[in-house]
C-alpha cells in the first residue's frame, strides 16, 4: 500500500473547532506517515481532505461551495481524489457521497482509516464511505481501540504555533442542548484513560510543548473510573501539572455545572501551572430560554458559580458563547442576556446567531420565529456591550507587565511595521487568554517573555518587549 500513495501530494483544508484542528493534525501526522506529502496548494494536490463543520449552516455552506470548485477543476482533472471528513461527513454520509465532486466520506470516529480509504478509492476506482451507523449507541470495543491507538500514535504539535499542543481527553457529548448538532454527530461521551492522556502530554513536553490544551466538549465532565479510583478533570490537571517541561496548562470548554466544579478550581488555584482562565458559555441569560435550550442551570445559577470561580481564583479570566435570536427568544429575554452580559464581566465573548440544525430538538419542536435582522441587530448591540467590558478591563493592564507564549510574527503584515528596523511585531497571549502584541525578534515564537503593556484595545493589548524569559 505505502508504494502506492508514496509521493501522493496531499492539502487538508480544516473548518470549525479546535477539536477538528486536532482531528485534522491527526489526519495530517498519520498521512504523512503513510507516505503523503503535505501542500497548502490546491493546484499541485493528488488528494483533497476537507475537515468539515456542522455547528452551524453557514460552515456547512462553506464547504459545499468548496465542492463547487472542486467540481470545477476535477472536469480537468478526473483523478484528483476528494475527501470529506468531520462533522458533515457523519451528519449527510452516503447524501454527500453523491456529490459529483466527491471521492471519500469519513467521519470523525473513522479517521484511522482514512490511509485505508485513500488507497482503495485510488486502486478500486470507487466512492468510499466510513460513516457511524448508529451514533448515540456505544461504540464497538476494536472501534474504541483503533480511535485510542491512532490518538496516542500520532504527533499533533501544532505546526503553526510553536510550543503549544491540543490533547483531547474525551471524545462526544450527552448534554443535549436542544439546539446543537455535536451530540448527533459525535456520538456519546467517552473520556479517554488518563494514563493514556498523561503518557500524551509527557512525549508532547519531550518534544519541546510548553502549554498543552486539554479539549472536551463539555470538558469538565471529564470522569473515568479506573480501579483504584475515578477521576475528574481536577485530578487530570493535577497530574498533569506534575509533568515537566509543561509550563502552562488550559482547558476548553466547560458546561455549567455543579459537578467537580469546585474541585477544578482549587486546582487552579493551588498550581501555578493551569492557568486563570475559564471559557464557561452561558448561550442566555434567560431562564425561559435556558430552559428551552436545554441548560440545566438559571442564570442565577451561573452568576454564583461565576462568583465562586472568582473567590477561589481571583485574577480569573472568564470567557463565554452566546446565542442570540433562538426560537422564541423576546426582547426581554435578549435584555437578560445583555443584564447577564454585563454582571459577568467576561474577557471576551462569542456571539452566534441561532442556526436551525436538521435532527435537533430545537428544530423538530420550534419555530425559527425570531426574524434575520433581529438577530443580527441583537448580535451587534450584545458585541457592543462586551466590547465596552474588555476595554475596561483591558486597560487595568496599562503599565503592567505580563508574562507571555510568544506565538509568532503576526499574521497582519499591514500591521507589521516595525519600529525599530527588523524587530517584527509578534503575536502572544497571557495565561489568562489576553492577545498581546509587541515588536521583537521572530527567534522569540515558542518562548515565554514579559511584556510591559503601554496601548490597549478591548481585544488586545499592545506593549514592549522587557525581557524573554525561560
Ligand atoms: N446555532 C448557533 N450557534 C450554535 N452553537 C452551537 N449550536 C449552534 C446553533 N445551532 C454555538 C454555541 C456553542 C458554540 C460552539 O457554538 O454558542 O457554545
Ligand atoms: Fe453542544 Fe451543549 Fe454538548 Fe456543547 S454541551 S457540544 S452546546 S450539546
């Protein structure tokens, strides 16, 4: 097989969440063992893998447009393979195996396959489909296996940011908020054994990884009950923490709950290594929303955990995602939103306009009533509102200095002016998940420095380099 596909030019185009970039690396490190060399270009490309989102509509259309041009340039070119993995695939499977342009579907728990596919779809000359038939029902004991064996094996440093890795500790989700799609298409929650995560993270810091991003979609319900003791991901953070090389340690993204809630935070607190920051979405502010979405918890509910979060760990920064416009959402129910918004005095929000997926809840039993300018208009008013709490918050770090990853060069090179001859502006973050901007050496990307902050903006802050540090 490696003799077939030896050489085979390969470009992954990758849509949605960090648990896709992750799957995508994955594919990249495991096809790339297999033979396959990686290209950004299209043009010079054998093969074609397209990792695919289905949160929302507008990511699917995205895709599908992708396929339009694929379709185009495959008329010239009738053996370029195409492949469809992630969300979508497992959503539409053998619906979008039929689209003209496409070779291969893959869902997320068959990416072990993925050199098998390429290969038999080359030598056969035939569509391939590797999709799960029954998602919510748990997995085949061998499926489990080759997912866990496939995860350890491969090497996911990020090769854009330097230093820096995501480790997934568990796969799927079982909240069931009546509006999302994860729960259909990436089955039930599994957490993965934490001696595999752990022996992960340590060849990672082996490797030069200095902050490692644990990922779980709802990633505090992280449980395994292993002989001697069940664990929670306090006790992963723990043990992690322990681990040396490994500098700063983060984790996304939290459900609202109760459960380990405390116990994660004293972790927090006790180690210097996990760092002050909590993505927690609250998706509304109003309990009648809530409640229609699914969530198990009041708005009041969330501000004391909020409070909580911040007795045990004062210097925390918070994040959260919001929806806006879900069906039957009022006026007032928006302004609960924009009350919660402001109490809970977040670092940054994500805003999403309600996007009807098929399959869920929310679908089959509500109207999509709230029109596309109210959504939009609500959209822009709450984004005013965080963007008035970051700047404020933003400009407590006037004159301080922080210690930050250094990421690398900037990706705006009409803001890469430097000032002082050939110091480029690199990119940064804190541990609390501030952006900082500052000039200095590209030598820098990977290393942590301390910045002082002399400019702000209610997403970044901007300073000078005072020294790199280990
Ligand atoms: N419409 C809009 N936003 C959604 N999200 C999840 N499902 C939908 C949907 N159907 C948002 C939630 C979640 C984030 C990843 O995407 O805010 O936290
Ligand atoms: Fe979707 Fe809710 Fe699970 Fe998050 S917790 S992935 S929003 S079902």
């Amino acid at each position: 097989m490696q003799s077939e596909i030896c050489n085979l030019k390969l470009v992954i185009k990758s849509f949605g969440c960090q648990m896709n970039k992750l799957d995508t690396a994955l594919v990249g490190s495991s096809l790339t063992k297999a033979g396959f060399a990686l290209t950004d270009n299209v043009k010079e490309a054998d093969v074609v893998l397209i990792n695919t989102c289905s949160v929302r509509e507008h990511a699917e259309q995205r895709v599908l447009s992708h396929l339009g041009h694929l379709k185009h340039i495959k008329e010239s070119r009738p053996d370029l393979i195409v492949g469809i993995i992630g969300c979508m695939a497992q959503r539409l499977g053998e619906k979008l195996l039929e689209h003209e342009a496409v070779n291969i579907v893959c869902g997320p728990a068959q990416i072990p396959q993925i050199a098998n596919l390429i290969t038999e779809a080359i030598e056969q000359n035939e569509k391939k489909l590797a999709i799960t038939e029954r998602i919510r029902k748990p997995a085949p004991q061998h499926d489990s296996d080759a997912l866990e064996e496939f995860e350890s094996a491969c090497r996911i440093e990020d090769k854009a940011i330097p230093a820096q890795a995501f480790v997934r500790v568990m796969h799927g989700c079982n909240k069931f908020c009546s509006y999302c799609i994860v729960p259909y298409v990436r089955g039930p929650e599994v957490s993965r054994p934490p001696h595999a995560v752990i022996d992960q993270i340590r060849k990672l810091a082996d490797a030069g990884i200095k902050q490692v991003t644990l990922l779980g979609q709802a990633v505090n319900s992280y449980e395994y009950k292993a002989a001697d003791k069940t664990w929670s991901l306090a006790d992963l953070l723990a043990k992690a923490a322990d681990i040396e090389g490994i500098d700063w340690l983060k984790f996304v993204t939290n459900y609202p709950c109760e459960k380990y809630f405390n116990n994660i935070l004293r972790v927090m607190a006790g180690s210097p290594k996990v760092c002050p920051y909590l993505h927690i979405p609250a998706q509304s502010g109003s309990d009648k929303t809530l409640h229609a979405m699914n969530r198990r918890y009041t708005a009041a509910d969330y501000l004391a955990l909020l409070d909580r979060a911040r007795d045990i760990v004062p210097a925390i920064a918070v994040a959260g995602d919001f929806i806006v416009g879900f069906p039957g959402e009022t006026d007032a129910d928006f302004r609960a939103t924009v009350e919660l918004v402001k109490k809970a005095r977040y670092r940054n929000c994500f805003i999403f306009k309600y996007s009807p997926r098929p399959g869920t809840t929310a679908d089959k039993r509500l109207e999509d009533t709230v029109p596309p300018e109210v959504k939009q208009a609500r959209n822009v008013e709450l984004l005013a509102v965080q963007q008035e709490i970051s700047g404020e918050l933003s400009r407590d770090f006037l004159g301080k200095e922080v210690k930050v990853l250094v990421e690398g060069p900037s990706k705006k090179p009409h803001l890469n002016a430097p000032e002082n001859g050939a110091s480029p502006q690199l990119v940064a973050r804190t541990a609390g998940d501030w952006i900082v901007v500052f000039n200095g050496p590209a030598s820098l990307a990977g290393q942590f420095a301390t910045v002082k902050i002399t400019k702000t903006s209610p997403l970044t802050l901007f300073g000078q380099l005072t020294s790199p540090v280990k």
